[in-house]
C-alpha cells in the first residue's frame, strides 16, 4: 500500500492522518475481498526497511496496526478469514505482537479467504531466510542439495501455505517492486494505479481485477500452445 503519506500532504495534514485514513481503506478493500471472492489477499503494511523511518511514524503504524487486529477480530473470524504474517515479526513491539499472534492462532482454520499482512517484511530477507534455513538442513544431512527444487524453495518461504501470486497491485504512481514477494512475483501480473491508498477502494479493486482478467498468462509459452490446453 503506497501514497499514505502523500495523501496527507497533499491536504496539508501530517504523514500519520494517511496512515489512519490507508487503515480505514484496508477494511473496505478486504472486505470487498472476501466478498469477490479472492483466496488469498497479501497487503505490504510495513517493510523491513520501514523500520528507517522518524521513530514518531514507526510508533503511529504499530499502534494503527494494534488497533486494527484488534478492532477487527470479530469481522476476521465471523467471515472466515484466516489471518497470517510475513516478514520478521519477532522485531514487532510485543503490543502489536501479542494480539496478532493471538488472532493468527485462532483464525487458523478458517478457509473463506487467508488475508496475509506482511511486516517487518522484505522480499530478500525472506530469500536469505529460506536460503539459510535451507542450508542449515543440507549442512546437517537432512536435505540433498539436489532436492532444492523450485518447488522446494518456494514451500519453504513464508509464503509456502499461498497459493501462487497472480496479482500485484501497486498504488500511488510508484512503478518498483520495493522488495516486496521478490520470488513470488515471477509470474504475477501488475497494476499499476495514480491513485494514492487512502483513495483505494472497492471500485479500484475490482477494475484491478477487471484489467487482470484481460490479460493473456502465457507463462513462456505461445498464445496457440495456451488456447489449445484450454481446449
Ligand atoms: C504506505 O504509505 C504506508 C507504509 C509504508 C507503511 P507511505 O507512507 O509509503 O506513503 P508515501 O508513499 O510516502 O506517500
Ligand atoms: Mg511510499
């Protein structure tokens, strides 16, 4: 989620009232969500190098996202949405922490929708991460180096238990990855919009669906090859 800041800047608030309003947008744009639908809804709330930000700001965000895990808790669990994270969340102050993993707990059998809040989160910390944990099993004798498939490498990501990135919405005029789902995003789709987060809504989510659901996924192959296998 992208333009927070410039949302308020623009109307000469301070940074942490579009930081409350882009709050007030991640409700409506999971709700709608789960309404359409999705299986799987990833939102970037906060990345690892987030943490380089005014300390005041960082302080607003942690306590933005308290309060939403927590005012939120019975929306989450009377749709069936099963709450997860991304990212390091031991570096998350315990306030924020403790509800989260409290909600994490007791939404993980809901099946309608898993919504996935990444913090503390950056695409190549999550590659090392693996890379390590990885490693650590080759050196110990439990994993061949040859078994690291595609396959392999992508279960073991914290992303492992979602299904495959389809769609990445990016907002408020930025065209960059910023390390988000670096490995995941191989074969994703993009979306690019002007609109600025606290603006994004319903409607924007579903004419990002709309432009997703034009477009031809070829995966390498050739448009014949692609209408054939679908018969
Ligand atoms: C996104 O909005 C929210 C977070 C990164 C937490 P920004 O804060 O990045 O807003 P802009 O991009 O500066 O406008
Ligand atoms: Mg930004």
């Amino acid at each position: 989620m992208d333009g927070n800041g410039r949302w308020a800047q623009r109307r000469g608030l301070a940074r942490v009232e579009g930081h409350r309003k882009g709050a007030v947008a991640v409700r409506e744009v999971v709700r709608a969500s789960r309404e359409v639908g999705l299986r799987a809804l990833t939102l970037y709330a906060f990345s690892s190098q987030n943490w380089q930000r005014p300390a005041d700001e960082v302080a607003t965000l942690m306590q933005l996202l308290r309060d939403y895990v927590i005012e939120e808790r019975a929306e989450i669990m009377d749709n069936a949405i099963r709450l997860i994270a991304i990212g390091d969340v031991d570096r998350l102050p315990d306030f924020v922490r403790e509800p989260l993993e409290t909600l994490m707990r007791d939404s993980a059998g809901n099946r309608a929708m898993t919504l996935c809040l990444a913090l503390s989160y950056g695409g190549r910390e999550s590659i090392l991460s693996t890379t390590r944990a990885l490693c650590d099993m080759a050196a110990r004798g439990t994993l061949k180096p040859e078994d690291i498939t595609e396959d392999r490498f992508s279960s073991a990501l914290q992303t492992g238990g979602l299904p495959q990135l389809d769609l990445l919405i990016r907002t408020s005029g930025e065209e960059r990855l910023s390390n988000f789902l670096l490995w995941e995003s191989a074969y994703a789709e993009f979306y690019f919009t002007d609109t600025f987060w606290p603006e994004f809504g319903r409607d924007d989510l579903l004419g990002a669906l709309e432009s997703y659901h034009g477009r031809e996924r070829r995966f390498g192959r050739t448009t014949e090859q692609i209408l054939r296998s679908h018969g």
